[in-house]
C-alpha cells in the first residue's frame, strides 16, 4: 500500500510509565517499520517533542507526575507541537474519561489490553490525515510565500512608478503626477461645487544667462536649491512640480480666492530676493509667475495649466519678476492668435492676398509721384482685412518673410506693367513696407536683385520701408545690408517716425532717404501754432540731413496747409485717398488729380 510506503518512515512517540507496555508497542511499530521513540514519563515525553519532530503520540493516562491528559493539555498549547495527534492508550478499568480526552485535543483513543490491527489501523489513518494536513500546511505556507513575493512585486513596481513620477534632478513630482493631482482637484469641484484652488506656473528669468555663464553644473544647483526654496514656502498639503528645464508649477489645494493665491505668488517672488549660494558664487535669479484658478469651469487639467502658463507669459511682457492673473480675455487672444496663425498659413497657399496702394502726394506740384503698397487679406467669409490684425501674428510667427517677399514681388511687377503701359512715369516710386525679419532673412540681395531683374524694375522706383524701432534694434549687420542695397540706388525710408527713440547721431550713420512723419503728429499739427512742435522739427531734422520728409495721415485741408508753409516734400493720407485695389488706383491716377 502506498500509504505504508508513504508513512512506514514515520516517527511515533510512545509514552508510558510501564517498560513492559512501551517495548510491546515498540516491537510492533518497529516490525512495521516506524520510527519509535519512547518516554517513560510525561515530563520526558514533552521534553522529547518540542526537540524532535514527532508525527503521532500514543499516550498512556496513568502516569505518576504528569498524567496523560496534561501532558496532551500542554501539548496542545504549544504552537510547535499542537498539530501532533495524540491517540490515548485507555484501561476501562482505571476510570478512562473519554469527553476530558477529547477536550484536552486528543484525537483518538485505544483500549487496553490492546488489540493489535486496531492499533495499527487507527495509527496509519491517523498518520496519513496528519501527512494530508502537512500537505495542506505546506501548500498555506506556499501560497503564503507567492503572495508575498507577489507583494513585493507590486511595491517594488509602485516604488518604480514613484521614480518615475518624479523629476531626478529636484525630487519634485513630474508634469505627470502634476496632472494627475490637477485633476483630482478638479474631480473634487464636481462633488463640492464651489471648491475651488489655485495654481501657479513659474518660469525663472533669465535662467539661460546662469547656465551659459556659471555651467551647467551650477545650473543645476540652482535648480535644486529653488525646489527646496519653494518647497518651503508652501504648505504641507500643496504640491510642487517641475515640468521642465525652469519651469515650475504649483498647485495651491486650499486656494480659495485668487488673492490667497496671488499672496502666495508674492511669497515666492520674496523669498527668491535672497541670493542663493552655490559654490561660493552668488546667485540671483527672479520668476514670472502666471496665476489660474481652478474650478469646475474646468473639464481639463491642461487647460487650467495652459492657462496659467498664458498668464506667465504675459508676466513676462510685463517686465518679468512678477505675477500675472490670469484672465479670460488673455485666453481669448492666444486662441484668437492661434487661429489667425493657422489661417494665414491656409490663405497662403490659396493666394488671399491682396496688395492695395496709397498714392503719395508730392506737396509742391501736388501731383501723384508714387504709391505705398499696403497688405489686404481678403477672407473668404470676413471680408478684407487690414493688417493690423494679423501683421503681429505675421510677425511673431515668422510668416511674414514670405508674404512680405510676395508683396514685394507684386508690387514691383504692378509698378512695372504701369509704366510699360505708359500709365505712369517711369519715375513713379513704389514703397513696400519691409519686416525686419525680411532684413535678416539668408540671401536677401538675391532675392531683391531677383526681383528687380525680373520684373525690370529701375531700382531707383523701389522704396523700402522700414520702422524706427525695427532699425533701432537692429545691429551692424543691418547697416551694412542697408549699404549694399543702397549701392544698387534702392530707396529707404523710416516709417512712422517720431515714436521711436532714434538717437540722431545714429540716424546719421544710416543709409536713408526719406523720414516719414507719423500721422499722429500730423493729425495734432492743427492745434500747436506753427513752427513749433514735433512736425517742423522733423521736417527741419529731415533737411539738414539732405532727407526728404513724407506726412502720413493727412486728413484735412488745414493740415495740407500747414506743411505746405512748413516745405513737407511729401503727404499722404485720406484727404487725398485711402488705400485702394490696383483698378482703382490707376483710374484715379489716369484722372490725373492735383491737390
Ligand atoms: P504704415 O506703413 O505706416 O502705413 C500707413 C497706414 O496708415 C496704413 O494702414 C494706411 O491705411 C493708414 N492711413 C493712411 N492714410 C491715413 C489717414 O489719413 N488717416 C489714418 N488714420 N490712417 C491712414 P494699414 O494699411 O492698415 O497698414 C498698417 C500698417 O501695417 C502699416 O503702417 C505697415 O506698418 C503695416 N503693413 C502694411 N502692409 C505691410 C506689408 O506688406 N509688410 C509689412 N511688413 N507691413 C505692412
Ligand atoms: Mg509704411
Ligand atoms: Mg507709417
């Protein structure tokens, strides 16, 4: 059987306080193969136990010291030996109490005088459930140790996605974990309806200038050092991120109000006053900081961040070192940008451009000598548009090289078919704006020189245009463009002059033709008695410098006068005519008009 096989090497522990009893068991046990050991006495049969592992006891009741129930009694409460099975060898006639057997955790009972196949079946089915119940015990104990590796597993894999939620330089939580307190925040304004909380993003002032002056290895440092600084002056329950190179977001839980938020802005801006020392170097770095507040307004965490960072960027403008609230107009113009960003590129390609010009008006013959070529887009469902709205975006974006190259292409080839025409001179001047970006675009004088030999445009027709505060900016490199472009008798003129800061002895160094007058001075030069005020001196300044000067925006009759008394060389503006498409233009022109 294989049950004798599986338990024959079993061990048993026979106690009982009579030799006789004990070698008689002994004997058959032995033949049958079992380990047996033998206790003449409670005391040693507990001794015996908790030092050798036993799998059954056949324990006799009458025993002097420790009788047999005790011994099981005691047995029972000990962990180590509590699950062995102890069978009761029974003489009825010592008074064998089969309930107190039970109850002090035998499991069986054998009679004296012993019948030996029920002594032997009893223990070799008692013997395979305590080889069963080590089975099961066994399989707990396995079960019990894949649940813990699996535990493990899982807290290591948790402690794994905690590094990776955070940022490795600074320790702070990442953009991931960032977004994901944001939304329980938000979650948290769906159940509370009136919760709301703040949050700020944080961009450091001139953190590039750190690092390409003092390292990389400072710039981290100062990166670090801010983390703790910030982490400071917030609250336990506020949570600060770092979403990238020097960038910060903080997400103020119990932000009720923007005030509390913006005080905590203030707190920070304050507390980054202190220089930070790293490596014996000083530091001093400043933050704009944009401020949103979260609410149930808000379905999306990017959203309220975006939005914040809109703020940022606005505070930035501003001069940097401060915060900035956001609010929804600032969102309304960056989607409104974003839009006309998208269109522009779309109308480029479906040709939406219009070029309209303005004649300008020579003041002693007060006759037509030239126009200005000035940008329409014509949309397809808003109609024309004037520049003012989208040359910013133009200009931000970098679009505007090309479409200012395509006005300056057209309106050469325009000016260029008018006189082969013979409908003007071929003096007629044509005046482009140019961006300065256009200035510093790579191969500019090809592209002009290409412009001019195709269209076969005397470049003594082209004025350029170009703005003060554009030239102001700008560096050397310009100048010697100027120069160059000047050496193949092409034009300039500043535009809109007066509201710049244009030194004199700079604009002496310059290459340029014209000064055009903004019309601002021009519709003022009604009310300040002549010669006095900033029209005559520009007029004059222009003079002296062997420059000629152009009024923009002339309006009335009065002001016509008055800068013809004060020797303008030129006007331009709605007293003689608008902007108009290329039709109008050369009909009025053919009309032959004199002011
Ligand atoms: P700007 O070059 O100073 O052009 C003169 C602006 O004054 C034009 O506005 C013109 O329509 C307007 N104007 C003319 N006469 C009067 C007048 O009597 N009263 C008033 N109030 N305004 C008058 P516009 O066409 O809206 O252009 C605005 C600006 O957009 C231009 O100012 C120029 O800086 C820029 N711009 C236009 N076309 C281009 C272009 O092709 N390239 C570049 N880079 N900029 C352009
Ligand atoms: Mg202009
Ligand atoms: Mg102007």
């Amino acid at each position: 059987m294989t049950h004798n096989l599986l338990f024959s090497s079993a061990t048993i522990l026979i106690v009982d306080d009579l030799p006789t009893n004990l070698r008689l068991l002994d004997s058959v046990l032995t033949q049958q193969g079992y380990n047996v050991l033998k206790a003449i006495s409670g005391e040693l049969a507990l001794r015996a136990s908790t030092t050798i592992d036993i799998d059954l006891i056949l324990m006799d009741i009458m025993m002097p010291g420790l009788n047999g129930y005790e011994v099981c009694r005691r047995l029972k409460s000990e962990p180590k030996t509590a699950k062995i099975p102890v069978i009761f060898l029974s003489a009825l006639n010592e008074g064998f109490d089969k309930v107190k057997a039970f109850e002090v955790g035998g499991i069986d009972y054998i009679n004296k005088p012993l019948v030996i196949d029920e002594l032997l079946i009893k223990v070799q089915t008692h013997l395979s459930l305590r080889a069963a119940g080590k089975e099961i015990m066994l399989l707990d104990r396995r079960i019990e140790e894949l649940t813990e590796a699996r535990e493990e597993q899982i807290n290591y894999a948790n402690h794994q996605m905690e590094i990776v939620r955070h940022d490795l330089l600074t320790g702070l939580p990442n953009r991931g974990l960032f977004m994901e307190g944001l939304n329980l925040a938000i979650n948290r304004s769906k159940i509370e309806h009136d919760y709301r909380f703040g949050v700020l993003f944080l961009d450091c002032d001139r953190f590039k200038v750190i690092n390409n002056c003092l390292g990389y290895f400072i710039g981290d440092e100062l990166l670090n050092a801010m983390a703790r600084r910030l982490r400071d002056n917030l609250s336990e329950q506020d949570m600060v991120a770092r979403l990238g190179d020097d960038e910060f977001a903080i997400l103020l839980t119990e932000a009720q109000d923007i005030t509390t938020a913006a005080e905590v802005a203030n707190k920070i801006l304050a507390a980054l006053q202190e220089p930070f020392n790293l490596q014996g170097h000083e530091v001093f770095i400043s933050a704009s900081i944009g401020i949103s507040l979260g609410g149930r307004d808000y379905q999306q965490p990017e959203h309220i961040l975006r939005d914040a960072a809109t703020a940022m960027g606005r505070a930035k403008e501003l001069g940097k070192s401060r915060y900035q609230i956001f609010d929804i107009t600032l969102h309304q113009e960056a989607s409104r940008f974003l839009k006309i960003e998208t269109e522009l590129r779309k109308a480029i390609k479906k040709q939406e451009f219009r070029v309209y010009y303005q004649p300008i008006i020579c003041l002693n013959t007060g006759k037509i000598e030239g126009v200005e070529a000035l940008l329409r887009w014509q949309h397809p469902t808003r109609g024309l548009i004037a520049p003012a709205e989208f040359i910013p975006v133009a200009e931000e974006t970098g679009l505007i090289v090309p479409i200012g190259n395509w006005v300056l292409q057209e309106a050469c080839h325009q000016i260029r078919q008018w006189q082969v025409a013979g409908m003007v001179k071929e003096s007629f001047t044509i005046s482009v704006n140019f961006s300065p970006q256009q200035f510093s675009q790579r191969g500019l004088l090809d592209l002009i020189d290409q412009v001019l030999i195709q269209t076969q445009l005397n470049p003594y027709c082209l004025k350029l245009e170009i703005t003060e505060s554009a030239l102001m900016e700008k560096s050397q490199a310009t100048v010697a463009i100027l120069k160059q472009l000047r050496s193949r008798k092409i034009q300039f003129s500043i535009d809109d002059f007066g509201i710049g800061y244009s030194s004199l002895s700079y604009l002496h160094s310059l290459p340029v033709n014209t000064l055009k007058v903004d019309k601002f001075f021009v519709q003022n030069l009604d009310e300040a008695p002549i010669n006095t005020g900033i029209v005559p001196a520009i007029i004059r300044l222009a003079k002296t410098m062997g420059m000629n000067a152009i009024a923009e925006g002339v309006e009335t009759i009065e002001q016509l006068e008055r800068l013809r008394m004060l020797e303008c060389d030129c006007g331009q503006g709605y007293l003689f005519s608008e902007p108009l498409s290329p039709e109008e233009v050369i009909e009025l022109i053919a009309s032959e008009p004199r002011w």
